[in-house]
C-alpha cells in the first residue's frame, strides 16, 4: 500500500509538532511520500514564514533593510534543527536566498523558499530522501500548470524511489524560474504526487478533525463530516470551507484516489473521508425520481471553470445560438 500525507503549516511550526509528525509517519510504513507546507504560526501572535518571506524580499528588492526579517527567517529553521537535534547546517541555502532576494529572483521564489526549506528539514529529520519539487513539478510560461509533463516526469522519478519528501507549493517554468500555486497549494502538491504514484490514500494533515456540516463560528459544536464526495466537497470548498484547497481535488478524483482530513494534534479522531461517491450496497442514498415532457436538464462540469472569467457566458450563448428557449437553463446551477 502506498499513502501520500500532506502536512499543513500549523503540523509544522515548531520541533515539538515536527515530533508530532513524525510519530504519524512512523506508526504506518505506509506512508512513504510527505509533502511538508512551510511552518506556520506557533501561537495566535506569531507570524507564518511565507509571510515573513514576503516581507523581506519586498524590503530586499527594493534596497530596504531586510537582515532582520532574513535572520528571523533563520532563526525559526534553528530552532527546529536544535529541537530536533539534527545534524543539518542551512546557512549555505540562506546564503543563495540572500543573494536571490537581493536579485530580485521574483516573490514565486520568495515565497517558495519555506516549503524547500521545510522539505530538506523534513527529510533530513525522517531519513527520506529529498526531492526538489522544482525538478518534477511544471508550469508553463504564462503560469498554467502542466499536468501531463508533471505526472509522466513524477513517475518516472519516485518508481524507483521508495520514500521521499516533496515540498508543496511550487515548481518551475520553462526557463527554471519558480512559480507557485495560489495560497495553500501544498494540497495541490500532494494531490499531483498521489497521482503520479498511484497511491491508495492521500493523508491531508492539518489542524481540524475534518470538514463541519456548519461554520462554527455560526453553528455551535458541528459535528464533523465523515464522509463526503469529491463534489460536494468542491462545493463547500469554493463557498468559503478553507479545509483543503478547492483544485487539490482534481488529479485524485481522475485516478480514484480517497483524500482523508486529519488532525496532527488528533490523530485518533476519524477525520473527514473523500471519495467518488458516497452510495453503498444495499443501501441507495437516492432521494427520489422525476420527470417532466419537454424538459432538458444540462450539468455542466468542468475543471478550474470558477476561475475562468467569461465561462457561463460562453455557455449561455451556445443556447442562445441555437434557438433554445432560455427559460429552460438555469445558469444558477453552472459553475
């Protein structure tokens, strides 16, 4: 069995949660491919590092000082190593971060650097070994990820490797420039991973039990989903449900790969569960059957369609062209 697991930037903001981390890694061999985010905040006042990256390759770019926000940078990746009492030294790769910043290599680069960071932390710290995800992941040069590339260049490279940590978040153009996914892309990563190695399960770590049946900010103790499809789930993902990122569904669901939500700081609670369809022998979960003369229903579907500016337009002029009355559509249901 072959399980890829994600871990978000709260399962990886101190040594104590890297502990964590690696006490789920170990309890099942299979799991063998982790994808780390950069650490995120340690306590509600902290900073997350891909902030602080921002930060200081703004003030680097723009000749500003910045020594105090790349020796912050550095101080959080030392208390790692020294908490988890690693024989690694990351000056060389602040060095080439310096250099980079100060020659405004670009903000993708900037902000991919805790994820590399992290990555080479991460493998050093299990005895994995490290692949840059600059050398496997692709975008082509107007920033449009490269999915077919990817998977036959991902493949290729872990058939013969049996454990390995990738960082999320980023890859690279034709001309090696870094660019990144949008904000939580790590879940993106891990999902372009599980398929390239036809893995059985992809782990999503994070810091909540799973997907709510309501935002508890509004509804008090919701009970968590255990079981959800991978629509559904687009659903509550593109209305505002950050869990896991809305296109990490996509490579995962062409392969038939279940995504299971879990908690690092929980890891006996069951998590949330997502697969193709929820239906199970003997028991149907369908509501009911109708039907009406005259009538066409069109479901539209259709990947990254709710980033595509102009889209229901376009397919509301097909009707139109075609002399179908339009009070048959119901534009509400394409998205």
């Amino acid at each position: 069995m072959k399980t890829v697991v994600k871990f978000g930037g709260s399962s990886l903001a101190s040594a104590r949660q890297f502990k964590k981390v690696g006490d789920i890694i170990r309890s099942d061999k299979s799991r063998r491919y982790v994808i780390p985010s950069a650490p995120g905040k340690r306590n509600d006042k902290d900073e997350k590092v891909t902030d602080l990256l921002y930060q200081c390759y703004d003030a680097a770019s723009e000749g500003k000082s910045y020594k105090k926000i790349l020796d912050k940078i550095a101080g959080r990746y030392q208390e790692i190593i020294d908490g988890l009492n690693l024989n690694l030294n990351l000056d060389h790769e602040f060095q080439t971060i310096e250099e980079n910043f100060t020659g405004r290599k670009g903000r993708d680069y900037a902000a991919s650097r805790g994820e590399y960071l992290n990555g080479i932390v991460m493998a050093s710290y299990l005895g994995y070994e490290f692949v840059d995800a600059a050398d496997v992941i692709f975008f082509d040069e107007n920033g449009n990820f490269l999915a077919e590339e990817t998977d036959r260049e991902l493949s290729e490279r872990l058939e013969n490797t049996d454990r390995a940590v990738i960082p999320g978040f980023y890859g690279s153009a034709p001309d090696g420039s870094i660019r990144t996914f949008s904000r939580g892309g790590s879940d993106i990563t891990g999902s372009i991973v599980a398929r390239a190695i036809h893995a059985d399960l992809y782990e999503n770590w994070t810091d909540v039990s799973g997907f709510l049946v309501g935002d508890p900010r509004v509804i008090k103790d919701p009970q968590v989903i255990e079981t959800i499809t991978y629509k559904e789930l687009r659903e509550l993902s593109y209305m505002g449900a950050s869990v896991l990122h809305e296109d990490a569904i996509f490579p995962v669901r062409k392969e038939g790969i279940p995504i299971h939500i879990r908690n690092t700081n929980k890891p006996e609670d069951k998590g949330t569960l997502i697969v193709e369809n929820t239906c199970r022998r003997p028991k149907y979960t369908i509501t009911g059957i109708a039907g009406k003369k005259g009538f066409c229903s069109v479901y539209i579907e259709k990947a990254m369609m709710n980033a595509e500016v102009g889209f229901c337009r376009k397919v509301l002029e097909v009707f139109e062209h075609q002399a179908y009355p339009l009070s048959i559509c119901r534009p509400a249901s394409i998205r």
